[in-house]
C-alpha cells in the first residue's frame, strides 16, 4: 500500500511538471524583464495546462505528506527518482525531447538506485 502511495506521488508530480512544460510551450520563450513581468504573468495566470500543472503539485504534496508521516524519508525521497524516469520517457514521446544514450544509460542507473533503496 505504501509503494502505491509513493508512486501515486511520485506521478502527481511528473505530470506536474510535464503540465508546466506544456503550458510554457504553448506561452512560449519570453526575455526575463521588468516590463514583461505583468503580460506573462497575466498569461501564466490564463495558461490551463500551468494552472493543472500546480494543483497537481499541490496535490503531490499532500500525497507526499501522507507519504513522509507513515515511511522513514530515508526511504521515501529516493523514490522519487522514479519521477525521472517517467518525465524522460514522457517528454520523449509529448515534447520529442532527445533520449540520448547517456540519459537512457542514466534511466537505467536510476532504476538500479530505486530497486536496490527498495530493497533495505
């Protein structure tokens, strides 16, 4: 039950942040100045998919809370490598990002690390 809590969190977030990514996609590339601190705020505001991504950060954290009050965080925080994983293959697929043979060999490095963490 825990490791579905876990990963129930662990995906909240990597949908976060591939929200995030696609409603900055959709705001597109905007220099960082004070004139532009009020339209791309107003459009950030306006954005569906960023406004999606932070309640389900908000609601990751909840989830995360739970998490933390019933498992060691010793345990718990590594776990959230996974959301690694899930946000390179998805952004693979969603954004064609590039998945390099440095960043699969990574996945798989990360794997090793959550199953060997899962095991103590």
């Amino acid at each position: 039950m825990i490791f579905a809590l876990i990963l129930f969190g662990v995906l909240l977030n990597a949908a976060a942040q591939l929200l995030l990514k696609a409603g900055m996609t959709q705001i597109g590339h905007f220099e960082f100045s004070l004139p532009n601190v009020i339209p791309i705020g107003l459009k950030v505001m306006a954005n569906i998919p960023i406004i999606s991504g932070l309640f389900a950060y908000v609601l990751s954290v909840v989830v995360w809370l739970l998490v933390l009050s019933r498992v060691q965080v010793s345990f718990a925080y590594p776990m959230l490598s996974i959301g690694y994983i899930v946000n390179a293959v998805a952004a693979y697929y969603l954004f064609g990002e590039a998945l390099s043979v440095i960043r699969v060999t990574g996945v798989f490095v990360i794997i090793a690390g959550v199953y060997l963490v899962s095991q103590s």
